[in-house]
C-alpha cells in the first residue's frame, strides 16, 4: 500500500515538475532538440513521397491547416509528443511546418533556398537551432481526440485514411510579425492585406486631386451648298442616333443626333460631307431639335440648292481632318501652325519643371521645386507643389514623373510623348477618354478603352473613309488595325493575325466583329462565299451557343475563338474557317452562383412557336432544375429572348442549317433541361447485392422526356449516365475498357468515384460539347470553298482575364476561370516577346548597348507555376518527385493519385512556387490565403492578383465516363435528325473531342492549320498526355500560339475602364450588344461616370500589358 502511495506521489511530483517546467518555458537543450529532430525526420514528419496505397499506414497524410496559436515570449519549446504505438509514423495535419508552411518566409543569407522538400524541411531545422526557435506540438492519437478536435478553418479531407489528429503549434508574436510566419492557406486577414502587393500604395498628407478632364474644342462648323441632282436629291443621306455627350458645365448628356452624310461609299471631296457630320441648320434655321420627318421635309421643299451647316462629332473628329485634308501624312507633320500664344505657352511650361505626383489613387500635376542656397534637401528627396492648392510637399524622386505639355493631352500616337511614363500615358489616355476618342496608337500597337455607352462611329460608311489608306494617314479607329493588317497582307503576301487582349468586359468581341465586319466588307468575296451578311449570321449563332451573363460582363464569350479569312490573288475572300477551344461546357450543369448559363437555353425557353413547344414538352415546365435552367419571368425579358430565338433560327438559315438540322438542335437541348429537371439521387438497396447503393433519376416522369428527345430508352439514357455502359459500341469508341465480367464505373469499380449529380452533370456537358462541335463544323461547311487562297488575315478573340473581386463577388475563382486567365497569359507573353523580347535580343547579338533602364525580357512566373513540365513530363507515372511543375501537372499526379487532394496539391504548389526562404518579396507568383483551399496567383506581372478556390479541383480533371458517352447515344440515337448528324464522327477525331472544334478543313490553307493543329496534339509531350483533361489545357493553347506564330503580329490591347460589374442574374435576358443606334438611356441627364476612368484599375492594366516596354523599344526603332 505504501509503495503504491510512494508510485503515485513521484508521479504527482513528476507531472508538477513537467507543468513548472511549461510554465516557465524553459529551453531544450541542444541534445534534446536534436534527438527531436532527428526521430521527426525518421518517422517521415516532412516526407510528402508517398508509396502506393498499401503503405498508407506507414506515409504522410496531409490534409486540413492546423490551428496556428500565438504566445507571448521569447522562446519556443518542443515538449509533450505522445506517440501512438500502434503507428508506424506520425500523422500531421497539411499545416506541418513544410515547404508550404511558416518556414517559407524565412530570411536566410544564401538567397533563395530552392531544393527538396526534405532539404528545406531540415534547413528549416537548422534554422530553428540558429536563431533559438523551438515550437511546442501536442500531438493527441486517441481515438478521442481525433473525432473531436478539429481546427475553426479545416474540414477534414474525404480521401485521408484516418482523421487527423489535433496539432497544436505556438510561435513568437514578434517572429510572427517580422517574418510572416503562419500557415499559407490560413493567414489571418490582417496578414494577408499587408502581403498582397499593391502597385502604388502611397498616400501624402495634402488635397491629391486628379487632373481636370478637359473637353476638346469642336470641330468648326462647315457651311455647304449643295446642288440638286438630276435623280431629284442632294446625293447624301439622313442617319439617326442617340449619343452622349458632354456639355461645357462637364456634366453628360443624352442627345438624339442627326448625320448628313455622303450617300454614295467612295470618297467625295467635291460634296464636302464625310461620315459623322452632325447636321446643325438647313436653309440658315436649326434643326437639332426637330424629327427627322420634319427635317426630310424641309429638304424637299428646299429648291435646287440646299444650305446646310454641319459639324463633325468629337468622336469622328480627327478621322474628318483626315478624310478633308486627303489623307496626305497627317500623322507625320502638324495640321496647324502654332500661334504666338501657343508657342509663348509651351515656353512658359519648360521654364517650370512639371511633374507628376503618383499616388494611390493616380496622378497629381505640380511644380518640382529647386531646392534653394543653403538650404540642401535630403537624397533622394524632392520638393513638389501641387497646381490645384499650392500645397508644398517633401517627397521622394521616385514618386515623381515628367509631365508633358498640354499639346500631349490628346495625342493620337503614345509613343510621340516627350516623356514617356506610366502617369503621362494615363494622362493621355483619360484626356482622350474623355473627349470620346476612344483608340489610341501606341506604336504599332492600338489601344482602345471600351466605352461604357455604344458611340456612334462605326459603320459602313466610316469603313469606306479607310479604304486604301496606310497606316500613318488614318487617325486611331479598330478599322485601322484591321486595313494595316489588309494592306501589308497584300504587300507582303505574307499571312497576318489580329490578337485581341484585354480583362473580361474590355470589348474585345466587340472589336472582332468590326475587323471581321470590315474585312468582310472592304474586301469582298468571289461568289458570295464570305459576306458581311454570313458573319452577322456567324456572330448571332456563336453568341446564341457561347455566350452568357457572368459578373463582370453582361454578355461575354465563354470561349475562345479563331477566325480565318483566306484571301485569293486579287485580294478578296475566298474562303473562310472558325476554330474554338477552352469552351466551358461544364457551364451547362454548373457555374458560380448568380450567373447564367448559355444565352441559347432562354432563348429556346422563351420560343413562341407552339408546336416546337410540344415537341419539345415545354408546355408544363419543372419547378426545379439540378442545372439552374429557369425560364424568364418578366414579360419584357421574354419579349426579347422571342425575338432573339427568330433572329436565330434565321441565322442559321442563312448559314445553310437546315429546318431538320435545326431540329436537331433543339431536340438535344430539350433534353440537357430535362436532365436538370429530373436530378439525381442515390438510392440505398440490399446490402448481399450492393453497398454502396445505387445511382439512378430523382424524378423519372422528366427523364423519359430526355430521354424521348435524345431517340433511346429510359434504361439506356440511365445507364449511360450511372454504370457508364450503354451498348456494345461505347466498349470500343471510349478510353475506359471494361471487360464483360468488370463492374460499372462508378459503381464499386476502378473507375473515378463520381457521384449521382456529378454523373448527370458529365452527361449535360458532353451533349452540349458534341452538339457545338457540330455547331462548328456545319458553320464551316457553309464557308468553305475549293478556290485557290493565297494568304490568310486570322483573328483571336479569347475570354477576358477573369477576376471575380473586380465584380464585387467574394467567391474564389474557378478552374475554367484558371484557364482563361492562363491563355490571356500566354498571348500576352506572345505580345512581349515580339515587342519586346525578340528586339532586345537583336541589339545584344549586335552588341549595341539600349539607354533603358530595365532592359530585360523577363518571364512570367505566373505561366509557369500553370504549365511548367518536368523533365519526366513523358513518364506517365505516380510517383512524386521534386522537380518543380505547374499546376496543371500537379492536377494530373494528385488526381491519378491514391488518396490525392486538394489540400496536398497545394502543399506542393506553394513548395515549388510559393514563397521562399529568403526570397525577394513581391517576386513570388503565388500568395496564401485565409481561406481552406484557396490560394492567389499574381497574373500579369504581379499586377492582377486573383484568388482561386481550388474545391472540387480534382473532379474536373478526372475522366467522367458519363460524359464520353454523350457521343455514342447521339451516334445510335433512334431519332434521325440526330443520328444522321452524329454518325461517323468519332475515330480519330475523340483524340481532340471537347478539344478544338472546326478541323474539318475547307480551304487549302484550312487544311494546313488544321494539320498544324493535330501536330500539336500528336507529337512530343502531347503523344502521351493527350488524354489527360488538365494537360489538353495547355495543348489547347500551345495550339492557338502555333496556328499564329508564323504570321505578322498586329495586337490590340482593350482596357476595362471600371470594375463595375456587368450582368449576372442568371434570370435576366443576356442582351446582345446593341449599335449606337439603338442606344436608349432613362433620361436626358446623365451620370458623368460614364465618362470617367478607374485610374488604379487602368494603371495595373497598362502595367500588366508592359506596353511601356514596347513603347520604349519602338521608339529605339
């Protein structure tokens, strides 16, 4: 009794001992901390190589963040392991102190410590002896503790062997602050603020005010007389539209406008009116005010002679001193002398030494002030009053620029400023902004801001102004680039392409439409081949099938797209040809909340013709829909999706589709909405025959009508989407072989372990990619011809840089998202490297030195940590190594993976590309989060930082054998409007199925591209990755830079001139971008912002796009 009374009182004294010792934070010895580190390295605590699933007991599981606790003091102890005998290894949450941990933000002396991961954990250890950190980890493996200890932020992963233990880490508050430490999916926000880099975030203790934007002077009224003719008329015609503009208190105006302009489309000087002249008097009164029936009548009544005074709009403005003077250089000598008081002017602001004052919120104009006798400043310092206020301000050289006199205000071309920054491009480009001269040269490259309202300068009329006229003697317009790209093409005989970049919402589609427009136009086609009327045709169809509402445009296009135009001997079109690829086909099925999905289902929806309702049973529609397909509620909203549906199906006829290929349009996306409407569920069955349950249709009533539509049986349509085996057919057409006796995938097999929902979601998205790859290929049968082409104008239009922050939306962005961002990357790669890159490298082979400053080609880290291959990138295999790989690639090893997650994809991205030990801040392309399994990316050039949420990630990039067999029930479809159109598509073509649409090839040079194209996907990395999801991301866009990079280069950079957001109520009629035309605003006052910029959003635009690069080099020559 006494001795088990003596065990108990040194077991008390023991526990006391070890609690005094806690409390007073007393250090490990050396001994200590290294037998620590040394077990913590044999039991594999940094060890992320995991073996094949049998060895799960004995490897690394990462999975949620740990709860990060920070205490007071000036060490850190390492007491209190408890290890569980049962285990060969300790189980640590994904927030251990790994390559994507706290360590990471590090200083070491040795720069940037770039190894293993095992290395940098033992670094980490070596770290950690030399400054004295120690961290205290409790590590709990009962039973209990696992089930009830979980972190505020983690959720436990479903693919972890077992639940994760609690882990408890507390660190310095101070070694917190100076380093950063903290686990880099879990910083708290404070954290996060201060690490994301902002491009300029100075404030300075005065008024900073923008400078006034002044309106230009307009155009001098002309006076005109002219003649009748003998055909009874004056030979011009009448146009009416509704503009805005702004009146000399800077407030915005809607005005109804009337145009007289030449009627005949060649150039008539002898008339004296060019498109966009505003009508002002007739006969000496004024009819600004007055309807166009009034103002027709006073010219009948007019005699043989009619007074007319007209003005050029501002927005027309220049291209009408252009088109008047004859079009003789106007771009290479001034129109105008300067008067005295202009020349006195500009004298006067050399004598003072202008600058601008860049701040957060953009650019202040003031006077640097010399420094006086005596009185000497501080290096590096500056004295700057500002010109609003007077107030004098003490800053530092690099918060000032040269500003350029207020002749540069409106300059046409950026590279013809005396001083070339980034505040005095900003400048320029708000002054012209907001004088509605929306394109300016910068170089050979054309910059335009997308205009929140529809101007009036496009037409047909001003098309013709630009006929046969070079370059340097048209004033900035889209119809410039596209006649330069024309005119050299025909030159040169040399194949040109028109790239288009720019954020989500910049107008980018819009200006395709015009160059194509004006090709189409300018050119003309031999036998009607290719005609303005075919591409209006084109365009409604493809924005009817690609496009919907997002949150931050209105209408944008949720692919990307390459159009062809091929050019015989004497200049016309002879064929044409649209490729498309990244198509977001999953939209279909899903998408972030509060946006819709493709145009074309409302469209359908709201069809007015009763018996293709019948047909279709849309007469009683579902109350609820898995797909988030609704119909319109509000009348107006239908109004307009009816005539949307007849302007479809009359495009569509105009490109040859005929009533039963149309037909089978509708059959096959009538069946996609009664797929949502009847769902998806998991039934639970006898447990002798299955498990795991069964997968079949919530509400059948709605799946025999799809399954009506799509031409088979219920039990076919079902066990396509739930077993994956349809008929004998898809056996041998799909990647995924079964033999007789192997399970369904899905279902207990092999395959990926899909739920019920994501089944039908596979299904919806493989009909809807078949049926716009067919889209395509009638689109191109139509434009095809057999006529000798001798060269080719291409234009690429791609989905805008995507940024959901930008909306005001507060969701991660996702992987189709990814994507996009990824090929507007990859292009604006493409536009530094022939800009840029590729003429540095000229000068160093040249040994000629450039007086520039940052003279360096430079990558882009953000590309890489996407794309970036390993030098095994032909080894398909699981293992894990440390060669640093994007994330595509790390998507494709987590996913084939055993046990594979989110969470350790990750932890491994961040290894590779995250912050580094040492390393430069403000250079790393990959940020944490404070959010789980999210993660931020700085796209271009660290100026566009966008959070992903990396959920579900994994799911996408599997195979969904559910969605391959989309073809072959469209292929055995007992309905022959659909089998006819699907036979005999599949063989080689599955290759690049969902890949890239319209290879079928027409023309001769079709075919070359085409050929081009698959070689792309058949050849090196491609020949063993090409049926892997996440790779044919990058072959996707490998293909699209190959198609391009052999022809002349012309680019156009398209600016968002607000974050506002543009549309996204899935329940709101995606609207068609209208003409100036048909512009109609609420009331005749105006908000002025609808002239006015977001400074810091353009300025992280112009620095992302490294136009002053390209400017600067240009001006080299």
């Amino acid at each position: 009794m006494f001795n088990l009374m003596k065990k108990d009182k040194e077991k008390d004294g023991a526990r006391k001992e070890k609690k005094e010792k806690k409390e007073k934070k007393e250090r490990m010895s050396a001994a200590e901390l290294k037998s620590l580190e040394e077990m913590s390295m044999r039991r594999g605590f940094f060890n992320l190589n995991r073996a094949s699933k049998r060895d799960s007991k004995t490897r690394l599981e990462i999975s949620n963040p740990i709860p990060i606790k920070v205490a007071s003091g000036s060490d850190l102890h390492l007491t209190d392991i408890d290890s569980d005998s049962n285990r060969g290894s300790v189980i640590l949450d994904s927030g251990h102190l790994s390559t994507a941990s706290s360590s990471d933000d590090l200083k070491v002396d040795d720069g940037n410590f770039k190894g293993s991961v095992l290395q940098r954990a033992a670094k980490f250890g070596s770290l950690a002896k030399q400054n004295s950190q120690m961290i205290v980890k409790r590590f709990s493996f009962s039973q209990k503790s696992r089930d009830e200890s979980t972190s505020e932020t983690s959720t436990p992963s479903e693919h972890s062997a077992a639940p994760s233990p609690q882990v408890e880490v507390r660190t310095l508050e101070t070694q917190l602050t100076k380093q950063g430490l903290g686990h880099p999916h879990t910083p708290s926000t404070a954290s996060l603020r201060t690490r994301v880099p902002e491009l300029v975030g100075k404030r300075f203790p005065a008024d900073l005010r923008l400078p006034a934007v002044v309106p230009p002077q307009p155009p001098a009224p002309r006076q005109l007389e002219l003649q009748r003719r003998n055909t009874g008329d004056f030979g011009f015609s009448l146009r009416r539209t509704t503009m805005l503009d702004r009146g000399p208190d800077g407030q915005v105006y809607r005005r109804v406008v009337h145009f007289a302009e030449p009627g005949a489309g060649t150039k008539d000087l002898a008339l004296g009116l060019v498109p966009g002249d505003r009508l002002v008097e007739i006969n000496g009164k004024n009819v600004e005010n007055k309807s166009r029936d009034e103002i027709v009548e006073m010219i009948r009544q007019s005699g043989e002679t009619v007074q007319l005074k007209v003005q050029p709009i501002l927005e027309l403005s220049e291209l009408s001193r252009c088109w008047l003077r004859g079009g003789q250089g106007t771009r290479r000598a001034a129109w105008d002398a300067k008067t005295e008081e202009q020349i006195a002017a500009e004298e006067a602001w050399y004598e003072t030494e202008k600058v601008w004052l860049v701040h957060k919120d953009g650019f202040s104009l003031g006077d640097q002030l010399r420094p006086g006798e005596g009185s000497p400043l501080p290096e590096g310092k500056v004295k700057v009053k500002l010109d609003h206020d007077g107030t004098v301000l003490e800053v530092e050289e690099d918060d000032v620029e040269k500003a350029n006199p207020p002749s540069c205000d409106r300059a046409e071309d950026l590279a013809s400023l005396l001083y070339l920054n980034e505040s005095s491009v900003l400048h320029t480009l708000r002054q012209r902004y907001g004088g509605n001269l929306l394109h300016t040269y910068a170089g050979p490259t054309m910059v335009i801001i997308n205009p929140l309202s529809s101007p009036s300068m496009y037409s047909e009329k001003v098309m013709h102004m630009f006929k046969g006229c070079r370059r340097e003697d048209t004033s900035p317009h889209i119809y410039a680039v596209a006649q330069a790209a024309y005119r050299s093409m025909l030159m040169s005989r040399q194949d040109q392409a028109i790239v288009l970049l720019g954020a989500s919402g910049s107008g980018k589609t819009t200006n395709c439409q015009h160059l194509i427009q004006y090709l189409a136009t300018i050119a003309g086609s031999t036998g009607k081949v290719f005609s303005a009327e075919k591409w209006q045709a084109l365009y409604t169809i493809l924005e009817a099938f690609g496009n919907s509402s997002t949150g931050m445009n209105g209408n944008a296009t949720r692919f990307s797209q390459i159009i062809s135009l091929d050019f015989d001997q004497a200049g016309q079109v002879a064929s044409a040809s649209v490729q498309t690829l990244l198509l977001e086909k999953l939209r279909v099925a899903k998408r972030p909340a509060n946006e819709a999905t493709f145009n074309v289902f409302y469209y359908l929806l709201a069809c007015s013709d009763s018996a293709l309702r019948t047909e279709l049973h849309f007469n009683h529609l579902a109350e609820n829909n898995v797909f988030g397909i609704v119909p319109l509620s509000k009348a107006e909203e239908k109004q307009k999706a009816t005539q949307q549906f007849n302007k479809l199906q009359a495009a569509m006829k105009v490109m040859g589709i005929s009533s039963d290929e149309q037909k089978a349009f509708w059959l096959i996306l009538g069946a996609i909405y009664h797929l949502g409407a009847a769902g998806a569920t998991k039934v639970l069955i006898s447990l002798l025959y299955s498990p795991a349950g069964r997968k079949q249709f919530a509400r059948h009533e709605w799946a025999q009508k799809a399954a009506y539509l799509l031409g088979c049986s219920l039990e076919e349509l079902s066990s396509s989407i739930f077993k994956h085996q349809p008929k004998s057919t898809l056996q041998r057409s799909t990647s995924f072989r079964q033999g007789p006796d192997d399970p369904p995938l899905g279902d207990g097999g092999t395959g990926p372990k899909l739920t019920a929902l994501e089944c039908l979601e596979g299904m919806a998205a493989g009909l809807y990619s078949e049926l716009f790859t067919l889209l395509i290929s009638l689109l191109n049968r139509a434009l095809k011809s057999s006529q000798h082409s001798v060269c080719s104008v291409t234009v690429v239009d791609t989905p805008g840089a995507q940024n959901p922050e930008l909306a005001g939306q507060s969701r991660g962005a996702t992987f189709e998202e990814l994507c996009h961002n990824y090929a507007q990357e990859r292009l604006q790669q493409l536009f530094h490297q022939r800009t840029f890159a590729r003429e540095l490298e000229r000068y160093k082979e040249e040994n000629i030195e450039l007086p520039l400053a940052d003279a360096e080609p430079g990558s882009s880290d953000s590309v890489a940590a996407v794309d970036q291959s390993s030098h095994q990138a032909l080894v398909r295999s699981l293992a894990r190594t440390d060669e640093a790989r994007g994330l595509l690639w790390l998507l494709e090893e987590e996913a084939l993976q055993p046990g594979g997650n989110e969470d350790t994809l990750l932890e491994r991205l961040f290894s590779y590309y995250g912050p580094q030990e040492g390393g430069k801040k403000g250079h790393n392309p990959l940020l944490p989060s404070d959010k789980p399994r999210h993660f931020l990316l700085g796209h271009s050039s660290g100026t566009n930082w966008v959070e992903y949420d990396a959920t579900g990630w994994l799911q996408h990039v599997k195979h969904n054998p559910a969605s391959q067999n989309a073809s072959v029930l469209l292929q055995e479809s007992q309905k022959k409007v659909i089998s006819s159109l699907f036979a005999g598509r599949g063989g080689s073509a599955l290759v690049l199925s969902g890949s890239v649409a319209g290879l079928e090839g027409g023309s001769q040079l079709a075919l070359r591209r085409a050929t081009s194209m698959r070689k792309t996907f058949t050849t090196g990395v491609a020949a063993v990755k090409k049926k892997s999801l996440c790779i044919q991301i990058k072959l996707q866009v490998d293909a699209l830079i190959d198609s391009i990079k052999k022809s002349k280069l012309h680019f156009v950079q398209c600016f968002l001139p607000k974050a506002a957001g543009g549309g996204g109520d899935p329940r709101a009629v995606p609207c068609r971008r209208v003409s100036g035309s048909e512009l109609e605003l609420p009331a005749e006052h105006c908000e002025a912002g609808l002239m006015q910029l977001d400074v810091p959003l353009l300025r992280a635009q112009l620095r992302g796009s490294r136009l002053l690069d390209a400017l600067r080099m240009y001006r080299q020559g």
